[in-house]
C-alpha cells in the first residue's frame, strides 16, 4: 500500500534532490539519410510542471512501441555521473543530454531498487526499471558504439510509473517514501542482463 498522505511523506528520508526538468516532443532529424522522428532532444522546463500518468506534461514519445507507457512515465538520471562522462567523453555535457525528464542528485544505481517509491513535490513515483538505450542515444552523440559503452557503464539512471500526479519544480526534495530491500538495486537489474547478453 502506497502511502500518499502529505503528512506521512513529510516525515520520509530525504533521498535526493531534483536538479532539473526536460521535456520534448518528437522531430524529425536525419539518420542514414533517412527521416527519423525522436524525442531525445528535450528541453529545460522553467517552474512548476504537472507530472501525469503516463509522463511530464508537455513531453511525448516519438515511438510509443519502445518508449513511454506507464511503466515508463518518467526517466530520471544521476547528476552525479555528469561529471565522468566529461572526462570520459572530452566535451562539456549539460543536464539533459541523456534524455531524461528529471536530472537528480542522491540517488543512483546502486542505491535505488526496484519498487522505490519517491515522493517529489505533490507526485509519487515508483521506480520499475533501468534505462536500456537504442540506437537513437547513439544517434544523438554522433556515435553508434556509445550505445554500448553507455549500456556498459552501468550508468543507466531509472525509469518510474507515477502512483499520484502532481505538480514538480527544480529544487524540491526528493523522498523515500516506500522500499522493499528485498527488491534488486537498479545496479543488479542492469548487471544481470550483462551477464544474460
């Protein structure tokens, strides 16, 4: 049972911080010399946004097969690992360039497990999966093989469902509201499907 009563909530571990917010709508760019429609060029949110069942409002998913859905509503990504990927990559990278909705600081792979739940701002989210990119993040770094190095790093930040909307600004904390230690950190899910490929 999912406790979303404010009260309960405020008395929640602060896990993290929400650094930022992004969010995109399909375009078209060129691929192979062929049109493609993608999403992963988001933009910052400035203020409030509402956050709904099945995303931020104002961002949308070029390929609803692959993307999106409930079970990945909102993708969050570790401002932590900025840093490593600029020495890493040589290039100064800024929040959002891995395409996520939420860049957040105090919460990564290997701490966050499945079935957290976070509570921001008035919304409730529940941690479900890592990331596992496709070819457009290769694609958005003039690089095919980051797709790889990216999956390899164990760098993959996490996907949420949303368990209550409300509305979420930059510079809110972020709470654990919920956890199940029994459920695998985010860390173990992408480490099993390594071990699996």
């Amino acid at each position: 049972m999912v406790r979303t009563d404010t009260n309960s909530l405020e008395k929640t571990k602060t896990a993290g911080v929400l650094q930022a917010i992004f969010t995109g709508r399909p375009a078209t760019i060129q691929f192979r010399g062929k049109p493609m429609l993608t999403s992963i060029y988001k933009q910052p949110v400035e203020g409030p946004v509402m956050v709904r069942r099945l995303g931020v409002e104002g961002d949308e998913q070029a390929d609803l097969r692959v993307h999106g859905g409930p079970d990945q509503a909102v993708y969050c990504y570790p401002a932590k690992h900025y840093a490593r990927w600029q020495d890493e990559l040589g290039r100064t990278l800024e929040f959002g360039a891995f395409g996520e909705n939420l860049t957040v600081s105090g919460l990564v792979e290997s701490s966050v497990r499945v079935g957290d739940v976070l509570a921001v701002g008035d919304a409730v989210l529940q941690v479900t999966r890592p990331r596992f990119p496709c070819f457009k993040l290769g694609v958005k770094f003039g690089d095919q093989r980051f797709v790889g190095r990216f999956q390899k790093s164990g760098r993959s930040g996490f996907y949420c469902r949303v368990l209550q909307e409300g509305m979420i600004e930059p510079g809110q904390p972020i709470r654990l509201a919920e956890r199940d230690d029994s459920q695998p950190t985010i860390a173990d899910v992408v480490a099993s499907r390594d071990k699996e490929a």
